[in-house]
C-alpha cells in the first residue's frame, strides 16, 4: 500500500475547520478519528450527536507532544509518569486522574484519557493545530470505525466538516486503554 500524505492546503483547511467549531476527521495509529476543538462546548455537542455517543463516556484527548500534557501529568508519582514515557509517542492511552476539566471531556469522571500519537499525519496536524484535539474512533457509537477516507464519507457525509486524508497505521484497531494508577487495561 501506497503511503497518502495530506498537502498543506488539506491541514489549512481542517484547523481553519477547527477554529470555526468545526467535527474533523483524520487518520491515526489504527482507524480514522473524530475530532474538535476540545475547549469549545459547542464543538462537542456537535461531536456527540455525529457519533450518537453517549455523554457520559470521557473523550480522549490527542497531542504531538508531551509537553501539551505537562500540567496534568505533573502530579503523577515518578514510576507511573516512567511508565507513560516509555509508551509515548505512540499507540496508548492512559487514563489519569485529573479534578477541574469541564465535564464534556471527562464525562463526569475523575480522569481523563491522553495519547501522545506517533501517526506522523496525526500528530502533524495537533502540531499545526497547536495544542490537543479531541480523538475518538470516526463511527457511529457502537459499530465498526472508518479505516478509509472513503469510509468516513460514506458514514458521515456532510456531517463531518473536513477530512485529512491518509492512511491510518498498522495498529489495526482502536488503541489500547490504561489506567494510569494501577496499570489496568481498560480497553483492547
């Protein structure tokens, strides 16, 4: 398979998109994700109605680097901030605990889900984005993600309000999920 790499023009057009409140779509480690502006409530309430999910599930949220993470890992002991330094960048999520996030991220729960992503269209586009986006897998809650540009249009149509093209990784399948504290997996 061929690599497909976005132009300039295509991540214009998506962070234009996202300053305008705009749902993205963009390929990463194993399927195609979903994302907004993360600090803009009505962003996500247009994400949650294109997924039809469910508001009590917390979001990911997707970074280029760590760095972005900082203040909310800060507080971690030595070991498990060793831990996710180890993981990252790349294909995993971890659960921390965090107190003060708006509840549209964290879905009432005292933790939020981060991934430092090592998908190079991915973590381009957070970097061109300046800061973290929301990540979560372009489907409607419940069914199979979109591993293909095509898929997400046929999924989403004109809900989705631009489309970074590319392929995803080889993951295969959405990224694992860990709680932070005591290492449990969350998630396949």
């Amino acid at each position: 398979m061929s690599i497909h790499w976005p132009s300039g023009w295509h991540y214009q057009r998506v962070c234009h998109a996202l300053d305008r409140g705009g749902v993205v779509a963009y390929p990463t480690e194993g399927v195609f994700g979903l994302g907004c502006n993360p600090w803009d409530p009505k962003a996500v309430e247009r994400l949650w109605r294109v997924k039809k999910r469910c508001r009590s599930k917390g979001f990911i949220l997707l970074s280029h680097n760590q760095q972005v993470f900082e203040p909310l890992l800060e507080l971690l002991p030595c070991e498990i901030r060793e831990a996710i330094n180890r993981s990252w960048p790349g294909p995993v999520t971890w659960v921390i605990p965090v107190q003060g996030l708006p509840s549209w991220l964290t879905g009432g729960f005292p933790g939020i889900a981060l991934r430092v992503t090592d998908h190079p269209v991915a973590a381009r586009l957070c970097a061109r984005w300046g800061g973290a986006l929301i990540s979560t897998s372009a489907n409607i809650s419940g069914q199979k993600p979109a591993v293909y540009t095509n898929g997400v249009r046929i999924r989403f149509g004109n809900k989705v309000d631009a489309i970074l093209p590319g392929n995803v990784g080889s993951l295969g399948r959405t990224t694992p999920i860990f709680d932070a504290l005591t290492g449990n997996q969350l998630r396949d």
